[in-house]
C-alpha cells in the first residue's frame, strides 16, 4: 500500500465527516422554514455540536495514544453515520435534537487528529505540511457540494433526507476504512530534515509560559476572531438572504458553495505567498512573515464584510451574491490555513503540538461563539448591526497586525546589523 491510497482513503473520509459535521448548517433555512424552529433554537443546537465537538478533539487526541488509529477513525465514521440519521428521524423537539447534535459533535472529533496521526506515520517532514494542507481541502469541498446535494435533495424529497443519504454512505465508508487503511508502513523511517528555527526561546518553558512567548497571544486571538466570522458567515448568512431578504435556498446555497470555492483557492494563494516571501525576507521570523500575509488577507476580508453589510439586498443577483461569496472565502481560509501553522512557529519545537492544540482551541470556542451567541447578537442588533460591528473587529485586528509584524521587522533588521 502506497502514500496515494492512504491519501485518497484519508481525504474522502474526512470530506464525508465533515460533510456530516455541517449537514444541519447546510439544511438550516429549511429547518427553519418547516419545523417553525426560530434562531436562537438552531443556535443552542449548533453551539452544544461545537462545543461536545472541542472538547471531544482534545479527548481524542489523548486516546489516540492507547487506541490504534484506524480503528478510532472506523468507529467515528460509523457513529457520525448514525447521529446524522438520528437527527433526520425523530420529532422536531429541541432538547432530542440538542442531544443528538452533541452525540453527533462528539463522534466526528476523532477525524482530523486520527486522519493527522496516520498521515505523521506514513509521510516524511518534508512531505508533511504540503500533505496536511491539501487534506485540509478535502473540508472546503464537502462545503461547496454539501449545500448544492442538500438544496437539490431538500427541494424534491425535504431535508430529512437529505440526511439520511449521507448518513448511510459514511456508515458504510467507515466500515471500508476498518478494511483498506493502515496504521503506518511496514517500515516507518521517515524522519525528514528539521526546521529552521522560527526566533530565540527559553530552553524549557511550561505549557502556561507559551502566552508569554512574543505573539503568540495575539496569534490566537486571530484564530478566534476569523473562526467565529467563518462560522457565523457559513450558518447565518444562508439565513438571512432566504428568510430576511426573500432568496430562495438555491441562492443562499450557492453563496456557500462559492466560498469555499474561493476557501480552496485562498488558501493555496496564502501558502504559496507566505512561502515566497519567507525567501525573501529571511532574517525575519517565520511567524512574522505569516502574520504578515494574514493581514493582508484580513483587509480584504473587512472589505467583503462591507459588502456583505451595504450591498446585498433583495434586488441582488445570484451571480453578484456568489461572487462577494468567492471573495469572502479567499479572504477568511486564506488565514485559517496558516493560522493552526504560525502558531506552531511562535512556540519552541518541543511545544509546537501543544502550542497548536491552544490555537485550536481559541479557533473551536470562536466556531461555538457563532451560534448561539451570535445568533443573539443578531436579535437585538439586527443583521446589518451585527455585520458592521464584526467588520469594525476585524479591522481593529488589521491594525494590531501590521503594528506588530512592521515593529517585529524592524527589531529583526537592527539584530541582523549587530550580527
């Protein structure tokens, strides 16, 4: 067995489960239409998936260490297959489909760190970080056909199928994984070459000593603050174009679709930049020059929000809709696909997992604060507030940004004259 098929295996899994993970997001306006659910019901729902899926990310990554892999990614598979299924069959009780969703947010944890260990296994260092972010894609396009096959299925046959569909096929993909994956190569000797160190730190620090480490805070205040506009966009814009602006569920799925669309190609677009210019400047740290590049992108993404805000009515195409989509997704998973990355980079390298696993963390309570809490927000302040204070944030964090990696150039340039 090679590197493709553990590939291959790896990236339509996690495309199924988190296809599964979002199904309800991409049923939402329908959801909301038939069942009379109003938004702060669908937000606790969403809210407790997100949460019971943090705090199962971080169990899982624990089991992993006594439970082989393959077998904790089968049973995931299985159990996801069931909750989705679950929640298509019974009535339309808010604390039942509470439940259930959480049941559900528990059972896809174990995907992206099971996928990530077998993937550590079986491919170099050098190889790792471009295998690591072309699976990270495999989520932006179960997001773009995701609310495609459900505005199709929920047209001619209702949401509840178009559950139950997928939640049989990742049932029966989870019991193939069981079959064709393997926990690592016969023999596993892919050290790879080491990195070049990121800056200077402490010998030894503690796990409490990584929000002292220069910007790695401020890194992960990021990673909330993009978290909770990509989530709130995704499960509340939909929302509002079919049940505010009068759009039907094709336009508010189509805008979904183009963002991740526009998700794929801004997150090769920030790779492939962040990457050039790390050549270019290389007396400055790693992580200052990602800082750098997520700035960039998050004043593009304040511009999208205005326009999201100001220039989306009832009268708007789907093509001027889908097409602010695109943008938005460019400007949102351009900086969540180095976020998890720099990170890392800010933190010694025998704390790079913990370091990241604090960033995913701040990124999972940014993804829970878009439900329920948002959706609260949205009540009092109406969406055009809501918007127009999301985008004052974010470019409160732009400015924070450019300070920062313009001061960290510039003390990197006078160490490199003492030098």
């Amino acid at each position: 067995m090679n590197e493709r098929i553990i590939f291959g295996s790896l990236y339509v899994s996690y495309m199924l489960n988190v296809y599964c993970k979002r199904s309800v997001t991409f049923a939402l306006p329908e959801i909301a239409k038939t069942e009379g659910i109003d938004k702060d019901e669908l937000g606790i729902i969403l809210s407790s998936q997100l949460l019971a899926y943090t705090v199962g990310k971080f169990a899982s990554g624990i089991l992993l260490d006594f439970v082989r892999p393959r077998i904790l990614l089968s049973i995931s598979l299985i159990a996801v297959g069931v909750t989705v299924i679950l929640f298509a069959s019974v009535p339309s009780n808010i604390w039942l489909l509470t439940v259930i969703w959480i049941l559900n947010g528990l059972a896809c944890s174990p995907g992206w760190p099971a996928s990530a260990l077998i993937m550590r296994r079986w491919f170099r260092e050098d190889q790792f970080g471009t295998a690591w972010s072309m699976l990270s894609t495999s989520m932006n396009l179960a997001g773009f056909v995701g609310p495609l096959i459900t505005a199709f299925i929920s047209t001619y046959s209702g949401w509840r199928s178009s559950l139950t569909l997928p939640g049989f096929i990742i049932m029966g993909y989870g019991c193939l994984v069981l079959i064709i994956l393997k926990d690592a190569p016969v023999s596993s000797d892919a050290s790879g070459d080491k990195k070049k160190s990121s800056g200077d730190f402490p010998t030894v620090i503690s796990r409490w000593d990584l929000f002292k480490l220069p910007g790695y805070l401020g890194v992960c205040t990021t990673y909330f603050i993009i978290s909770l506009l990509q989530f709130g966009t995704i499960q509340w814009q939909p929302v509002h174009l079919v049940n505010e602006l009068g759009h039907n569920i094709i336009v508010g799925n189509s805008y979904i679709s183009s963002l991740e669309v526009g998700g794929i190609c801004g997150s090769i677009l920030a790779g492939y930049y962040s990457d050039s210019l790390l050549t270019k400047w290389s007396e400055v740290p790693n992580q200052v020059v990602r800082q750098h590049v997520i700035a960039w992108f998050s004043s593009g993404l304040a511009i999208f929000l205005c326009l999201i805000t100001y220039c989306i009515t009832q009268y708007s195409s789907m093509v001027w809709i889908t097409l602010i989509g695109f943008g938005m997704g460019i400007t949102l998973y351009g900086p969540i696909s180095i976020l998890g990355l720099t990170a890392m980079e800010c933190a010694p390298t025998h704390m790079a997992g913990t370091a990241h696993a604090v960033s995913c963390l701040f990124a999972n309570f940014g993804q829970t604060m878009a439900g329920f809490p948002l959706s609260y927000a949205v009540t009092w302040l109406g969406w055009q507030s809501t918007s127009f204070l999301q985008m004052i944030i974010v470019i409160l964090m732009v400015v924070y940004l450019f300070f920062c990696t313009t001061m960290n150039k510039k003390q990197a340039s006078k160490q490199q004259k003492r030098d």
